[in-house]
C-alpha cells in the first residue's frame, strides 16, 4: 500500500467510510490493501479456512466475528495458508490466536483481540454478505485500505 489511510481520507474524504473499531495490528504487514471478500461466523472458522485456501489475488478477507473474543477464527495455519494463496490481509472482528507467528508472516492481519482456545469447526456461517461492523459495511468487491491509522472502506 503505497497511500497512508490518513492521506488517502485527506483526498477522497465522504467517499470513504472511516472504522472507528480500534483493531490491533497482528499480521507481518501493517499497511495492507485490497478488495473485499467477506465471512459472517461465530466461533466456527472452517468457512475462513476454506475461503483462505482459495487464490486471493490481493484481496481482504473481511471476518464477522460479531465481536466474539472467546474463541480465536484466525491462527497459523489458516494465516500461512493465506500467504501461499495470494492474500492481502484479514480484518478479523474477533479473537486471533498464534499472535508471535501471524507477525512473522508478510500478512496483514487486524484484529480485536487474541484467545489460544480454537473455534468450531462445523462450517456454519455465510460467505461473501454484506457485513456491519461498528456502523461501517463492507461490501464483496469493495475496496478496503488498512495501517496503523486505522481501516477506510470505499462507499
């Protein structure tokens, strides 16, 4: 990502929304950007498995966790998968897990928090919705920029 959020709202402004959720940053990469694909979940992370596993081609995985902190959706294994399939980042409202490893690979990852207890594995969930989070949609095939600053998502 070559344009700091900060300057990138500086130019475009109201065509941006701006996520006032305050994310930590966990992933190799702080400053990361693509479109958006979108998981809606609840302590089950087998649909973010299986989506990460898929080619990225730069893309965001946007993971509505509805907040959860009890369990994690992301952790090694599902974040080096995304590495080797082409992703830009994940933006996780909800736990992460395996912290020291997700900031040793060129990863975006963004998160509320971290738990070690792992989630379910059942594959319940949606794929590819429209999600809210703290008042901000992400729209499937919008584009999201992300950075220490924060998140911007294009309206």
């Amino acid at each position: 990502m070559s344009t700091a959020t900060a300057d990138l709202y500086d130019e475009r402004g109201d065509d941006l929304d701006s996520l006032a959720l305050q994310l930590q940053d966990i992933g190799g990469l702080t400053a990361f950007d693509g479109p958006i694909r979108t998981v809606r979940c609840h302590r089950d992370n087998a649909l973010v498995k299986s989506v990460l596993a898929t080619p990225g081609g730069g893309a965001v995985l946007v993971v509505d966790g509805g907040g959860s902190l009890e369990s994690a959706l992301v952790g090694d294994l599902i974040a080096a998968s995304a590495v080797a399939n082409g992703w830009a980042g994940v933006i996780v409202n909800g736990a992460v897990r395996d912290r020291e490893a997700l900031a040793g690979l060129p990863l975006g990852v963004k998160a509320l928090g971290s738990n070690p207890r792992k989630s379910a594995k059942e594959g319940a969930g949606e794929i590819d919705v429209e999600v809210l989070i703290a008042g901000v949609r992400f729209a499937p095939g919008r584009h999201v920029w992300a950075d220490a600053d924060g998140v911007l998502v294009e309206r």
